[in-house]
C-alpha cells in the first residue's frame, strides 16, 4: 500500500488484529482512523499508536453513526473491516445457535 493511498479506516481497530494491523500501518507511515464502540479500549489503543492515528467510537451494527463515522474521516482510502471477536466460536458441543448466527452475521457488516 502506497503513502499517497489516502488514510485507512480501520473498523474494530481498537483490539486484536484490527489493533496490530493499525500498529503495522501506522510503522509503515500510513495515516490511520480507528474504530471501536467502547471509549476506554479506544483511548488504551490510541495510546500504542503513533501521531498519524485518531479514533472515534461507532458501533458498526448502527447505520446512522457508520455514515457519520465515514463522513466525519475526510474520506478514506483503505477500510479494514475487522469487527467481531471470537463470538460463536468454541468446542462444537458447548456452542450457542444464537451466538454462531450472531457471529455470522456481524462478519457480513458494514
Ligand atoms: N484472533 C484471531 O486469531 C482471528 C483469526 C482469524 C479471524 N479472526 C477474525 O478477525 C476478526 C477480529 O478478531 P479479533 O480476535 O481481532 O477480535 P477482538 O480482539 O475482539 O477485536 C474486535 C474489535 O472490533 C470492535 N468491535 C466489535 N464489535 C463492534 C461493533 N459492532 N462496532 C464497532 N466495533 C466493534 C472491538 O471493540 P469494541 O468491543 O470496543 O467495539 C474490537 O476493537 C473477527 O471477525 C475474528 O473472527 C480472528
């Protein structure tokens, strides 16, 4: 990815491999945005990162506040989309239905 390829946008960016891939982009000299609904791990991930990142929260699942998330970045060139953690997931015997289908269907937002 080239410097001039514009700021990335990184949804769910606050934790896990949203986090390390804004920790890797941000080292590579990219301007990044991250994202995340909870303002402490926001602020706690901000913290790991270099001056060319910012942060909002939004929670992906609510439309409204996901445009405004977009409008309010300027314009992006990159998004990873990296939301969800391990929810669903687990020893086949000890899975919920409810928890799988959610699972599933966050990894298809926004
Ligand atoms: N970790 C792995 O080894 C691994 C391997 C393969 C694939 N994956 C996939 O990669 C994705 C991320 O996994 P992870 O382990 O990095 O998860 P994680 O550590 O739980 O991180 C999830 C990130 O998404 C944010 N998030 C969750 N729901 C959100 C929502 N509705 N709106 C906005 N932000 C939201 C979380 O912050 P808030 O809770 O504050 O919103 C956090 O920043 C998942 O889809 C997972 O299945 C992970």
């Amino acid at each position: 990815m080239s410097e001039a390829a514009g700021r990335v946008g990184v949804l769910g960016g606050t934790s896990g491999i949203g986090l390390a891939s804004a920790q890797q982009l941000v080292r590579a000299g990219h301007q990044v945005t991250i994202a995340g609904r909870d303002p402490g791990r926001l602020r706690g991930a901000l913290a790991t990162l270099m001056d060319q990142a910012d942060g909002r929260t939004v929670d992906a699942t609510d439309r409204v506040a996901l445009d405004s998330f977009f409008e309010g970045t300027g314009g992006l060139g990159h998004l990873v989309v990296a939301v969800t953690g391990a929810r669903g997931g687990g020893p086949f015997r000890e899975l919920d239905l409810a928890e799988v289908l959610e699972g599933i269907e966050a990894k298809t937002l926004p």
